[in-house]
C-alpha cells in the first residue's frame, strides 16, 4: 500500500475512553453477518488524535449487503449505543467528545465534475476509508480485495479525465469571481474563491496520484509532508487571507491561486 512520506497510520487510541468504546462497537459489530472489517478512520487511525478528538468508525460491509439491511444495521447501532456504558462514558468526557460512525459498503462511483458546481469527493472517500484506515484488529477479505483495486491510486486514464475536468472547474469559478466583486456581491465572491481553493488541492492531489484526507483541514501537513511540496505552502497559506473584503483583494487572490493552477505540474 502506497502512504504519503511522513504519515504515521499506527492505530492509537489518545484515552481508554477512546479504545473502550471502540471496542464496544467493534464487539457490536462482529457479531453480525454480513460485516467484513471494522475500520478506524481519521485522526485516531493516523496516530494523531487528542483526549479532545472525535472518534471515528467506519463499519465495512461485505458485497450483496443492501441499502435497506444497512439501513437497518446502523439503526439497530443507534439503540444499542445509546444506552452503552463505555459509550456513553465517552460522550459525556467532553462537550466536543462524539462518536461517528458510518455503514459503508466502499462501491466508489467517480462523480460528475462540472463548472459551477460543487467539488467531488470521489478521492477524499478513498482517502479516509480504505488508504488512510487502520482495522481494529483483523482485515476482512473484502477490504483486503479494495486496497488492491484502489492502492496505490486508481486507473490512470481516469485520473487524467478528472485532472482536466477539476482544473477546468477550478478556473470557471476563478473567471467567475470578478464579475461578483464587480456586483459588490463580496461575500459570494469569497465563497467562490474558498471552492476554487479547494477544487486546486483536489488538482494537485490528482496530479501527484495521492490521496486526501480533506481540503478544509490537516492542510499545511498534506502539503507538506504527503504531497512532499514544502515549497508550495506559503504560497498557499495567503490566498484565503483577506485583510478587506469590500476591495480588489479578492480579484488579487484569485489572480494568485490562477497562476497556482497554470503552473500546476511545476509546483
């Protein structure tokens, strides 16, 4: 399996509240057909998570499972958790303390990516669940078949596809943004900008054949340490930062992240 330089994915629980209830889940979870690997995903995965962290659960199915028996699964969980010690325990640690978990059953289907419209996040799913994932204790057969057909990157020909397809998206809404300043509509303008920011990651994480993690969070070490571009993140850093937005500074933002995108396989 292909990681980014640098990237820590030895599981590590920051609190025993974080492994008990993990271990309540995973517990829950194996005793029920049709399940094939409990997966902890995000920074706990990663060995990067806090007292203060979420934790986060991905519960892998195997094929022929349906939506509405997954449905029923996660469901079931909701009842069963509510009342759980350790769970509960975990929950009340902290105001910030949450436990997320999703059924999922991995069939990842490129979506559509079209000017105007928002980013997909075709990569990023990849990234989080089957990448960047660390099964608690044994890996089913199933995710054991997805990292080989995902891992180290998909097919290049539709890499190629989506590459031209997010650039051209990234542009349309870079065009896009003075003809709003022009309007006085700056907070729309801004907004374009922050999804033109986030379709150029996507680009560049296309471009480099790596998998993400997010594209509004863990960006200066992606950047840095997974993409292995030291050099591209203070020139990224300043573009969503804007000192007046009722100004030219928007105009002059995207006129940076424009240069950022034609130079995109020098960076």
């Amino acid at each position: 399996m292909r990681q980014p330089s640098g990237m820590k994915l030895s599981l590590e629980f920051p609190t025993k509240l974080h492994r008990d209830a993990a271990e309540a889940a995973k517990e829950y979870f194996l005793d029920i057909p049709g399940v094939d690997t409990v997966l902890i995903v995000n920074s706990c995965a990663r060995g990067q998570a806090v007292a203060e962290s979420d934790l986060d659960i991905a519960i892998l199915v195997t094929p022929g499972i349906s939506h509405d028996e997954t449905t029923k699964m996660y469901s079931a969980w909701l009842s069963y958790a509510a009342n759980f010690p350790a769970i509960r325990e975990f929950r009340q640690s902290s105001p910030f303390a949450h436990l997320h978990l999703d059924v999922i059953d991995a069939k990842y289907v490129p979506g559509i990516i079209e000017e105007g419209e928002p980013i997909d996040y075709f990569e990023v799913e990849i990234g989080n669940q089957i990448c960047y994932s660390a099964p608690f204790d044994v890996a089913g057969p199933y995710f054991s078949e997805l990292q080989k057909r995902w891992l180290p990157y998909y097919d290049d020909d539709l890499r190629l596809k989506r590459l031209s397809a997010v650039q051209h998206a990234c542009q349309y809404d870079l065009d896009h943004i003075s003809f709003f300043t022009k309007r006085e509509l700056y907070f729309h303008a801004f907004n374009i900008l922050i999804e033109a920011f986030r379709k150029y990651l996507q680009a560049i994480f296309i471009a480099n054949k790596t998998y993400p993690i997010a594209y509004n969070k863990w960006i200066k070490e992606q950047v840095e340490k997974w993409l292995n571009k030291p050099a591209l993140y203070p020139k990224l850093s300043p573009i969503l930062s804007i000192s007046n937005i009722e100004s030219n500074e928007i105009n002059k933002k995207a006129a940076m992240l424009r240069e950022l995108l034609k130079n995109i396989n020098d960076e």
